[in-house]
C-alpha cells in the first residue's frame, strides 16, 4: 500500500490518497491535478515531485 498528500507539494492542498500501489497513486493524482488543480497535462517535474512524496503506509 503506498500513501500520498497532496498537500505535500501543493502548499495548502489537504488531498490524500491510500492506494494499491504507486501506478494506481499517480493515476489518482492526475485525475485530482485535472479537475481540482485545473492542469490539464501534468508536467515531467510535478510527477517526479509527487513521486519524491509516495510514502510505503506501515
């Protein structure tokens, strides 16, 4: 299981998810940078920052 806040690259943003797995994480990350964030493509950095913060839940 991995975790992930968006709030952790997004100052202000309380957005978390808890998912399968890293794919299934970004997948869910996209889909809030669309529709609550307004990006509609989400930039090489701003994945690789969000993959810096996926965290293993214990």
């Amino acid at each position: 299981m991995k975790t992930f806040a968006c709030g952790d690259v997004v100052p202000g943003c309380d957005a978390t998810w808890v998912c399968d797995s890293e794919d299934d994480v970004l997948h869910a990350v996209a889909i809030h940078a669309r529709d609550d964030h307004g990006l509609i493509e989400v930039p090489a950095d701003l994945v690789a920052a969000v993959r810096s913060q996926i965290r293993d839940v214990a």
